[in-house]
C-alpha cells in the first residue's frame, strides 16, 4: 500500500491498493471541484455534508449516507452545498470492472456502466463501506466478494443512458485523444469536423460536457497521470503531455482533483 495525504483546500489522503487497480481517496473539503473526467470507474459514500455536482447523467445533490457514482470519461463537476462535505472514494480500472461484470454475468457480458449518479440506500452505503474496509485492511477475499455485491446491486440500479452523436464530433475527439500534446486549435478541429468553428465548439461540448480546449486539457491531465505514475519528474510529465510548464499543470490538476502532482506522485511512489 502506498500512501499520500496533503492539504489543498481540504484534507485529502490518496491511497495505491492491489497493483495500481484501485485508488481510494478520503477526503474533508469546501473546494468547488471544475469539471474534470476520470480513466477509472468511480464509487464514493457521501460522509458528512452535501455536495452538488453536474454529470453527462443529469444534475445531482448528495448528502450523508449517499452513494456517487462515475463512469471512465464521463464529465462532471463538484461544490458544497452549505459548508464543507467529506467523502469516500474508491476508483476501479476499467479491467478489474470488467472482470467483475464478467462474473457477474457469468461471462456474457466483459462491460458495463454505472447508471445512477446517487444512490440512496442503506444496504448499498453498507457494502461500500465493508469493501473499504477490507481492502484498507488487506482482506482480498472480503473485498473481492463485497465488490461483487456492491456491483450487483448497482448494475441494476438507475437507467441507460442514451448516446449517439455526429460522426464529425467523435473523429474530433478521436484526434484529440490520438495525440493529447498537439497543438490543437479550433479552426483545425472544425476541418476535422466538417462544420464550423462555433459548431464544432457548440457540438462537442453537447457531446462530452467540455468545450474542445477544456477536452484537451483533461486528456493532457490523464497523460500526465500515466507519466507520474511511470516515475517521470513532474517537469517532465508536464511537458511531455503538452503543458506550458509545470505550474500549468500543477494548477489544471488541483482544479480538478484537489490535490497536487506532488501528491499524485508520492502515492504511486514504491
């Protein structure tokens, strides 16, 4: 277990488990979160507090005893609702998520989202609960078999959300994700898009909650992570995933996760 707690607006404590598939993140905060997206599949426990939050799955409030979820890539936002509010995360890799499903369905299906943003049930908040539990105590088999639970039940819980979007959009994004670190102004993307300019912004923000440069942004952020996490210097990861300097993305990176590079790469430090 690897460990890194740090003060940036609120208290956070972020922690490595099982090789790098799970992050936990305990956190105490009144920071207004901008918004961001994640690599992995999100499940929190609101403790204390309130929190408002946007998502591609609709406006959401959460208080005590609530259960938040986030899917890999979806947009969303966080602020306090009359104060500070603490919670608990647990972050997944796309492919333990996957395993899980796939014994969940006992291997008909290898995918899946997370459909509610909020859950509100007891039952739910006391299996996130036993599972940070146990993985926080090195219990694998308690966890493997409390993340099962918990999957189950959320699986079924909320609704599919719909997709579809222009072909033009999605080949914007595709060159975006291609190469984070390019220069990407808005007049090329529109040659990619086939549209124009305002279009393309006003479309793509329909598409995934961010504006082209904000997009960008976020996935120079998730290129970043992969270099920290590799063992670059931060002035390293900064440039190679095409940001200005470091203090830019010492600040695009608090913004969004509230807590610094510095920290990040501590608790992926051996």
């Amino acid at each position: 277990m690897r460990r890194s707690a740090g003060m940036t607006g609120g208290t956070f404590c972020v922690q490595v488990l099982q090789d790098g598939a799970v992050t936990a993140v305990d956190a105490r905060s009144a920071r207004a979160f901008a918004r961001h997206s994640h690599d992995e599949f999100g499940i929190g426990l609101v403790t204390e507090g309130a929190q408002r939050s946007w998502s591609g799955r609709g406006q959401v409030e959460a208080g005590p005893g609530n259960l938040i979820t986030v899917n890999p890539a979806e947009v969303h936002d966080g602020m306090p609702v009359d104060g500070p509010r603490a919670w608990s995360m647990l972050y997944f890799s796309p492919a333990l998520v996957s395993s899980v499903v796939s014994d969940l369905s006992e291997g008909r299906v290898s995918g899946g989202e997370l459909h509610a943003p909020v859950v509100d049930d007891a039952r739910m908040a006391r299996r996130f609960r036993t599972a940070r539990a146990a993985i926080a105590n090195g219990q694998d088999a308690e966890f493997e078999e409390a993340l099962l639970l918990l999957f189950g039940a959320l699986q079924s819980a909320g609704e599919t959300t719909p997709g579809g979007t222009a072909t033009g959009l999605k080949a914007v994004r595709a060159c975006i994700d291609d190469d984070p670190a390019a220069r990407h102004s808005l007049a090329a993307l529109a040659r990619v898009s086939g549209m124009s300019r305002f279009q393309t912004l006003r479309g793509f923000a329909r598409l995934t909650g961010f504006t082209p440069r904000a997009y960008v942004i976020q996935r120079r952020l998730d290129l970043a992570r992969g270099l920290i996490r590799q063992g670059s210097p931060l002035a390293d990861a900064a440039a190679g995933a095409g940001f200005a300097d470091q203090s830019h993305m010492h600040r695009a990176f608090v913004a969004r996760y509230g807590f610094t590079p510095g920290a990040y790469a501590i608790a992926h430090r051996p």
